[in-house]
C-alpha cells in the first residue's frame, strides 16, 4: 500500500473546507496523512480545525499568516513524510473512490507522476468531464497542458530542492509543476475524473475577470530553475510558446489598442527571455499539428506567432480578426440555438 499526503491550503474558506476534508476522511489508509495548512483565516477555520482535528491521528494542522497558497503548499511539504503528495485545493473536493483507484495504479506501477482526470462543476446542475488527453510519455505535449497540481499525484522523491515561489503571486503551479514534470523519469494516467474543481462559488479565483499578470513573475521564477539545468531547452521553449505566444497574447479585449500593447508586452518579455523564440520549431504547421488535440486554434496560434516575431501590430490586427470572429459564430450559434428552441415550441403547440 502506497501513503499518500493530501496536502491543503487554506484561507477564509470554512463550510467548502468541511466539504473538502469529508471527501476524503472516509477514504483515508492508516499510512496517509491530511495537512491542512490554515493561511491566516480569520473566519473561525483556525478555531474549527483546532477543535477538531489537532488529536486525530491522519492529520497535521499548520497556521501561518497569509502569505499565500505556495509558501502554505511549502510549510506543507516539510512536515510530509509519505510516498505521494496529492495537493487539494480546499474548495475542491474527490470522487468516492479516488484512493482506490489510485493505489491499484500505483501498487503496480509506482509511476513518479500520475495524471488524474477531473471535473468542472460548473454551476449546480452542471458538470464538465476532463478525462486525459494526452499521452503523459510525449513530454514535450505535457508542457503544453495546463499545470495544475491537484490533478496529479505526485512522488515525495521529486521535490528535493524544489519548492513553489513563497511571494503571495498567482499562477504560482507555472513556476514549480512543470520543473515536476521535467524530473519525473516514470509517468502514467487515470483516465476516469477523481477530482471535482469546483467553480460554482464566487470565492473561486478563476472567476475573477481581472486578468493577472503575475504570470510573469512566476515565468521569471521558473528561469531560475532553466538555469540550474532542471528544464532542457526543449521543455522550456514550450512552455514559453504555449503561455504566452497561444495563451497570454489573446487576454484582451475586443480592442485593437489594448490587443497591441498587450502583445508588445509579449514580443519584449519573449524577446528578454527567450532568444530566437520566433525560429521556434513549435510555430511551424507540421510540428504544432500534433497538439490539436490540446490547444484549440493551435495552428492558426502558432502562424500568428510568426507574424508576432516579424511584426507585433500586424498580428494585433489579426488577434483581432480572430477574436471577432469567434464573437460574430458564438452570437449566430445562440441566435440560431434560440430560433430553433422557438419554432420547436411552436411545432408543439400547434
């Protein structure tokens, strides 16, 4: 039987926390521990998790002052003596028979890291299924996914001298998870959703329509990491490509002004970090065509990429174009969607 440490930041986030710790008590093995890590809550979590929790013999309870989720995820890993990490977000929670199913994989296996299909709960009556994709051996494919820690179960062994930023940042899993994937020598994958993430409350952070730009403090961390050669090149081109020539230069408004200055942003922050970035095997067709599956638009990203290395405002107004588009089908689909709704209900009728 592996161990496993459920590893769970905290911070004004009580009733959803219960959710989360009761999804897995009833799943615990004698070997696994639960570490809540309480970051400077102020809503009763710390007297809550005193009370009820400090004498249970699975489970470690932290406080600290609010310094955010990667230094409570960091005060966690040093109290961790297991074979596996699982980091859970507290407002998340697991399926009934994710340990299960976990250990009859990892009994046989014992994979460094292991992909956990997951859900969306999007609202209270619907839920997005995310079962895995892609294929956790092409690792240069799994740099283009997007690294969350809670979807994988990860070996005690692979963070020796590896730790999350402790500045109070987001996007804080870019500048650590994927140096995780870089080290794992062994990979595999539960295909079936073992995690529910939960976004159908407002304290989710992914709600918050104010795009953050902290991701270039947690890619400036990462480099840090490139540099003690813990990233190939290869592995770091990717991600650079991915986050900020498929993912960052389109997090503008339907704006030509804002789409530019957002994506000169991109062309110096590229250029500073990344030489030679626009000879990118990844922004040729034939080479970014195997990720379809992974990234939506993925090849008329990566023409538009080349247009970014040559000329920023000419690929602004093709981010334009692009982004219109997309708004003028999504209106026609909704108009088309709701005049079929109207005339089936008048078939019904009459």
């Amino acid at each position: 039987m592996v161990s496993i440490s459920y590893i769970i930041p905290t911070f004004n986030n009580l009733e959803l926390l219960k959710r989360c710790i009761y999804s897995i008590e009833p799943q615990l093995k004698s070997e696994d521990k639960i570490i809540i890590i309480n970051d400077g809550s102020n809503d009763g979590t710390k007297e809550y998790l005193n009370e009820n929790f400090t004498k249970k013999r699975n489970y470690i309870i932290l406080n600290q002052p609010n310094k955010g989720s990667g230094s409570a995820r960091n005060l966690g890993l040093e109290r961790c003596d297991t074979d596996y990490i699982w980091f859970v977000d507290a407002d998340d929670f697991l399926v009934a028979d994710a340990r299960d199913r976990i250990n009859e994989v990892l009994e046989s296996n014992h994979y460094d890291l292991l992909f956990i299909g997951y859900s969306i709960k999007i609202n209270s009556s619907e839920i997005e299924n995310k079962e895995i994709q892609y294929d956790p051996q092409e690792k240069i494919g799994l740099f283009m996914t997007e690294h969350y820690p809670w979807n994988k179960v990860i070996s005690k062994k692979l963070f020796q001298n590896i730790y999350f930023p402790n500045e109070n940042i987001r996007f804080q899993d870019q500048a650590t998870i994927p140096v995780i994937i870089s080290k794992a020598r062994t990979l595999g994958a539960i295909s079936k959703p073992l995690y529910i993430y939960d976004m159908s409350h407002p304290n989710n952070i992914s709600k918050n329509s104010k795009k953050n730009k902290d991701i270039y403090a947690a890619f400036l961390y990462l480099n840090k990491h490139y540099k003690k050669q813990n990233l190939k090149k290869e592995e770091i081109e990717a991600l650079y490509i991915k986050k900020f020539i498929f993912d960052e230069a389109y997090h503008s408004n339907i704006n030509i002004l804002k789409i530019y200055l957002n994506l000169r942003k991109v062309y110096h922050f590229l250029e500073a970090n990344m030489s030679n970035w626009g000879k990118s095997a990844l922004l040729k067709q034939n080479e970014i065509s195997k990720y379809n599956h992974i990234i939506k638009y993925v090849q008329l990203k990566a023409f538009i990429g080349k247009v970014i290395s040559i000329s920023p405002l000419a690929a602004s107004f093709l981010i334009f174009f692009f982004k219109l588009s997309k708004r003028v089908i999504f209106f026609i689909w909704k108009k088309s969607s709701g005049i079929k709704y109207l005339m089936n209900i008048r078939s019904r009728i009459l």
